[in-house]
C-alpha cells in the first residue's frame, strides 16, 4: 500500500498529464516549474505515462537499468489512474501547422566534429559519422537520421523545439540532451532541463541526469551522473553495463575508424571509462576485457585473446 506522499506525486502527475494534453503553450512554463521542484516528479509522470501505477523508483535504480514493457506488462490500477488513462486514450491531439519545407542536411565524417548552429540561441554539436537534417523554414526542427549529437536548445514554449529520430521524437522542454541513433537502437540523456520523450505516444518527462534506451520496442530508464553524459565532447566514453558491441560503436564514432567484435564478445557487458587516445584506446578497451585488437584493413577486430 502506497504512502499519502507517494499517491499524492502520481495524482499531481496525473492533473499534468491531462491538463497538457490541449498542448497550451502558456502551461509548459508551469509544467518544468513542477517538474524541478522535485526529481521524484518526472519519475511519478513517466509512471502514469507508461500506465504502470504500481512501478516505483527502485525499479530505475542508478547505474543499472531496468527495462519497462509497457505493453506486456499488468498492474493493480487506483480508480484515479484508470480514470485518467481513460480520458487520455480518448483525447486528440493537436497537431500545430508547419511551415512548408525546405530541409537541408549536415553531416561529419567519422573521426570528424562539428558545431551546428540551427536556431537563435540553439545549435547541435555533431560527433563524427553523423547525418542531421534541419529545415530552413521550421527551424524548430531537427532529425538526427544516425550517428550522435548533442542539443542546446533556447525553451520557446510558444514553439517547442523537436528532434525526429525514427519514428520517435525528443521535444525540449527548456534543456541540453545528447541523442545516439544506430540501426536499431536509440540512447537519450539529458544533462540540463527536461525533454518529452514522445509526446504524442508515452509521453515521458526526463529530467537532468535521466537516461532512455529503446529498442526492440522495450523502453528501459535509467538514472546516470551528468558529468558522465556525452564523454564523446570532452574525449573520455563512460559506460555502465553495455554491451561491447555499442561500447565499440561509440569509440569508432570518435574515432573515425571501424571497430568490429567477434560474437562470442558482442554481448559481453561492460562497465568504465574509455579515454579516446588513438589506436591505443582500441588495444586497452581490449586488454581491460581479457581479449585482444587485431589491425584488419583500415579498422580493427576485437576477439578472444
């Protein structure tokens, strides 16, 4: 049985989610006021958002994430959520008029870095092997297609700012994220403000330090340090629990070379801090393993010393 402090969060939680979803800009300035009032608040919201009531923070503990199926899973409903999950199946959103297009893309070599200013006061800092499409008439839009880049963006609530990854979409909510997108994988985390992680579907409310995984249509949340969020700036990758796999992926953005891993590796989990220092990186992420770096062509192999 909940605590009154705890159901009262998932009743404010649940007032928000109804009250924005007639998408008043004027409540969007109110919305981040509560939200940072309290960290538990953006968990309460992303509570009622994934319609599990009876999810709590332990579950997203930090640095390990647990994983969130929102479609599979059931849960013990209070009359005040069923209530709420009913009006919010039937409400419609409202989509705002676009100007018409005109896209244009930017994109960095791998190894390369790149500061893209995209709006007045906002701009994107491209890692390499990146495709970014802007639009010169809706400069409040963005689609990372694949690659990494981090966002600053200047909180217009009247025209929120919304990158496209996917068939998802992250909208600012007055903030600094920092997006990864390969082929069937996306990694969100913020490091100031709040972002919406699809607001027209889940609807989640990330705050500072707050991570998203999704895949495989499974969403998984996390809790991360701020200070270890988008290493690839400062040259320094930070990891807890990933797979070697992405672990090399990430390096190989940074560092403009290929970087394979065999099988029987790829899933292996890792957990640390990988400085980017040339081919050296590449020979240290594999010793810290227990495996080896081969050279093959112009890239590299991971695998079984």
């Amino acid at each position: 049985m909940r605590d009154d402090g705890r159901q009262d969060g998932l009743s404010e939680a649940i007032g928000w989610h109804l009250r924005l979803r007639d998408n008043n800009p004027e409540d969007w300035d109110a919305f981040v006021d509560w939200l940072e009032g309290d960290p538990q608040r953006s968990i309460d919201y992303d509570t009622v958002c994934l319609g599990a009531a009876d999810l709590t923070a332990e579950a997203v503990p930090a640095p390990q994430a647990q994983p969130i199926v929102a479609a599979t899973r059931r849960h013990r409903w209070g009359f005040a959520a069923a209530a709420a999950v009913a009006v919010i199946a039937a409400s419609v959103v409202v989509v705002q008029t676009m100007p018409a297009s005109a896209r244009y893309e930017v994109d960095t070599s791998p190894g390369q870095q790149r500061k893209v200013a995209i709006t007045d006061g906002s701009f994107a800092e491209m890692n390499g092997g990146t495709r970014l499409l802007l639009d010169r008439k809706n400069p409040r839009y963005a689609e990372l297609v694949s690659g990494e880049a981090t966002f600053t963006v200047r909180h217009d609530p009247g025209a929120p700012f919304t990158v496209v990854v996917g068939d998802q979409h992250v909208q600012d909510v007055g903030t600094v994220f920092n997006i990864v997108h390969d082929a069937d994988r996306t990694r969100l985390d913020v490091l100031q403000g709040q972002v919406l992680y699809n607001p027209d579907r889940e609807r989640l409310a990330l705050g500072a330090g707050r991570a998203l995984v999704a895949s495989n249509n499974r969403l998984v949340l996390s809790t991360r340090k701020v200070e270890t969020m988008a290493g690839w700036r400062s040259g320094q990758l930070n990891f807890a629990n990933e797979p070697v796999q992405v672990v090399a992926g990430d390096l190989a953005r940074s560092l403009g070379t290929s970087i394979s891993v065999t099988p029987s590796l790829a899933g292996q989990r890792f957990t640390g801090s990988v400085r980017i220092q040339g081919d050296a990186t590449v020979r240290t992420l594999a010793a810290t393993i227990g495996a080896k770096a081969r050279r093959a062509g112009s890239g590299w192999i991971i695998e079984p010393s």
